[in-house]
C-alpha cells in the first residue's frame, strides 16, 4: 500500500495495486475460514465478520479504480500486462461484489464480462460466475434472469468448438470436454428450472 502511494507513476505502480488487491482478497479470505470455526474463534465472531466485509471492501475499492484508471489509459494497442490486468481486475470486482452478497450485481457484471470476451476463454469464465450468481439468487429473481441464463449456456456451449486448444488449463477448471459436460449438465439444470416454474 505505502508502494502504490509513494510511487503512483512508477511503472510497476499498476501491478503493484493489483497485488494489494490480493493481499486485501487473501485478508478476507482467512477471516471467513475462521468464521467456518465457530467453536475457536466465538468471541471474536462479530469481529471476524466485520473484518471480512471490510476486506472485500477494500479489495473491490482498489479492483474497481485500478479497472478504470486502465479502461482510461490504455491505449488501442495495450500491452499483454495491461490486458492481464484489466482482465483480473473486472473480474475481481464482480467477484467482490458477489463475495458482499451482492448476487443480482455480479451477475450483471459477469454478464457484461461475458458479452465483453465473446469467442475466448474468458467468456466461459464469465459464465460459469453467472451461474454461481444465478443459483446464489432467490427464487423469484431466479425467474426473472432464467431465459438469459439458458441463453448464455446455450451461447457458451456454441462457442466452445471455436476456442484453440492452447486456451484450456486443466489446471483451472479443465479441458475442452471438460468444460463441455460442465456446460451440459448445467443445460438440463436450467431445464428443469424451467419447468419448476412454468
């Protein structure tokens, strides 16, 4: 943090952000696997469960400004890093806002992340967030988002074939096929939604 402040022109000043980003994530992170211990850590549980908030809020505030001092600045012909990093820092913010609880708000980012990476591997990123916010949603706003849900799904799986080889890490989520069963399966999922509430 005191890196970022004192040198804010240095040229691995955004990097250097993004890495506090993290540093907040990884924060909020052990504050919530206390919250899974009750039993060690319950006189402290208000405690934690502030610090996680605060947290993510921080993390979101340094993800959000970090995404739009790039989308200002980066020119039509960006670097890899600077790509990488407007990358991982829109999908931060969305992740953040689903992390505060704020489902209905990440899937709208993850659904502009998923018409913004058309036809590469982050769409499918992007998707399979969509999903987590679409089963993390009650069930009336579950009815109100379905069709562009199945819609996505039905997108995803069209463009799947197109995407090289070379984009699939097995150590992410996994292959090709992988991705494609995953996607099926979350096909007749949706199908049967459908039906609940048709």
């Amino acid at each position: 943090k005191e890196a970022v402040r004192q040198y804010p022109a240095n040229s691995g000043a955004l990097a250097a952000r993004a890495h506090l980003g993290e540093c907040y994530l990884k924060l909020a992170q052990e504050a919530n696997e206390k919250l899974k211990s009750p039993e060690s850590y319950a006189d402290v549980q208000p405690h934690l469960l502030r610090a996680h908030q605060e947290w993510l809020e921080l993390a979101l505030d340094v993800y959000q400004k970090l995404a739009e001092h790039l989308e200002r600045t980066v020119s039509k012909s960006p670097s890899p890093e600077e790509v990488r990093l407007l990358t991982q820092s829109l999908f931060e913010v969305a992740q953040c806002r689903f992390d505060l609880g704020e489902h209905a708000e990440a899937l709208h980012l993850y659904q502009q992340l998923f018409q913004r990476y058309a036809r590469q591997v982050e769409s499918l990123h992007a998707f399979r967030r969509m999903f987590q916010c679409y089963y993390a949603l009650p069930a009336a706003e579950k009815a109100a988002v379905l069709a562009d849900i199945r819609a996505a799904a039905r997108v995803a799986l069209d463009e799947l074939p197109t995407l090289p080889m070379e984009v699939f890490d097995p150590h992410q989520f996994g292959t090709r096929e992988a991705w494609r069963t995953w996607l099926n399966d979350v096909q007749r999922y949706l199908e049967r939604d459908g039906d609940k509430g048709s």
